[in-house]
C-alpha cells in the first residue's frame, strides 16, 4: 500500500472512536471471561485502527524516494536514499522474517542489529541473512528499563509471537530485557540512526522514555499495537511530534516517521 494523504487525518476523537471505546467497557452478558476477552480485544483494536487510518502523512517530508524495503509481511517503507553506509540499524522485533534486515544489508553499508526474545529466530536469521561481518543478532526483549521480563505467547519457529503486555495467549516466561542505550553500549556505537520497533506492545514504555534525538534516531519504523488503547496511541503521536518527527508512510498500523 502506498503512503497518501488523506482528507480529515485529525488525531482528535470522533464519535465512531467514543462510541467504540464505551463499547469497549461494555461485557457481553452471560459470556465466558475467554468470549469476553476476544470481544474487548476486537472493539479495541478497531478503535485502535481509526486512529492511525486518519494519521496524518506527508510523504514529502522525506527527503528522498520512499520505498519498501523487505517482502510484503515483513518489509517496512524507508526513504531510501537516506540511510547511509555508516548508520547502525536496529530492528527489534525480528521474528522469522528479516527480509528488511537483509535489504539493507544488500542495498547498502550500514550495520545491521536484530534483537527479538527468540534463540530459534536468532539461528533462521543469520541462516538468511547470510554470513556478513555487518549483522548480528541480540537474544533478548528491547525494554524500557534493563532486567527480567515477564512474556506470554507462542514459542515456535515459524509464527511465534510474544507479548509483555497481554496481547497472546501460551506459556508464560521470562527473558532478559535491555534498553536501547544498553544495546548500544554492547555494540559500541553510539547511536542508531535507524530503529524499527515490533514489539508487540511495548513500544510505549520504550519510546516513551527515549530521547530519540540524543540517541541519534532519524528514521523510525513502529507498529503501534492497540494494547495501550487510543488515548496512548494518540499521546505517544504527539510525543514524536514533538520530538520532530513527521510520518512520511502509513501501511494499517505500520508507520514510518522521519526527523529532521
């Protein structure tokens, strides 16, 4: 899907979003806690999915071509042209596609970091990426704070996905988690000039500590999830505007944001 303008892209909330987050809070009744959950779930979501549909995107504010880097599942749009031979990357959330990592690496010099809570995808990845001095990848969660997490979901090696937040159901287990500047400190680099975060809900305790500009962050690839609900989408959207970020690429809840 390409990035476009669209009319009335208001972070403001409408009543179709007021009536889906009262809707939220209503219980179906006589319905299991299971039905229950799936139920709040969707209406969540779909609150959630309103909010980024009217993002405002301005894909002149990218400096150069934007394109998607990466196969339809797993690639994410980046101004191409802008990332650099010597930018470090860091992609976390790899999961058992890093068709973005491996376009980056073909299609330029840059360093390359994946870190994901998965020692499985960790041997895929490197099995796809290919032997290269430039990649690596970190077995552990990126967290707002350094230390132990909590995760639930589905460990496999084909769809496997965790969350700290609740957002799947599985066993219950606990992995290292590390701070963006922390990685950054294992790597020796200074700063990421490239960060791509699938985190399955927990990027708003990590962007919302972060100082994106101090650690160097130019392009920013996120999926926001609805675990935070719109309210927190709609304050984290601010923060990055803030911050001066602009959002130049829009795929469902996939956006990318550039600072200048």
């Amino acid at each position: 899907m390409s990035s476009h303008r669209e009319p009335d892209q208001s972070t403001h909330p409408s009543a179709s979003d007021r009536s889906s987050e009262e809707h939220v809070r209503a219980k179906p009744r006589d319905a299991s806690p299971a039905v229950v959950r799936r139920v709040t779930n969707g209406l969540r979501r779909r609150a959630f999915d309103a909010l980024t549909r009217r993002q405002t995107v301005n894909p002149a504010a990218a400096a150069s071509t934007l394109e998607l880097w990466g196969n339809d599942y797993g690639g994410w749009v980046v101004p191409a042209d802008e990332i650099d031979d010597d930018w470090i990357c860091v992609c976390a959330g790899a999961g058992s596609d890093v068709s973005f990592e491996s376009e980056i690496l073909r299609r330029t010099g840059a360093r390359v970091v994946s870190i994901d809570p998965f020692a499985v995808f960790a041997e895929q990845a490197r099995n796809r990426v290919g032997e290269s001095h430039r990649y690596s990848f970190r077995v552990a969660a990126l967290t707002a704070t350094d230390g132990p997490v909590t995760m639930t979901g589905r460990q496999d090696s084909v769809a496997g996905s965790v969350s700290a937040h609740g957002l799947h159901q599985g066993e219950t287990f606990e992995i290292e988690g590390l701070t963006l500047p922390s990685l950054l400190a294992e790597l020796e680099a200074p700063q990421a000039q490239l960060l791509k975060l699938d985190i399955e809900g927990s990027e708003y305790e990590v962007l919302g500590n972060a100082d994106l500009a101090a650690l160097g962050v130019r392009v920013l690839c996120v999926e926001l999830h609805h675990t935070n609900g719109v309210r927190a989408g709609r304050a984290l959207l601010r923060q990055l505007e803030a911050q001066g970020f602009t959002c130049v690429s829009r795929r469902g809840t996939d956006l990318t944001l550039v600072r200048r």
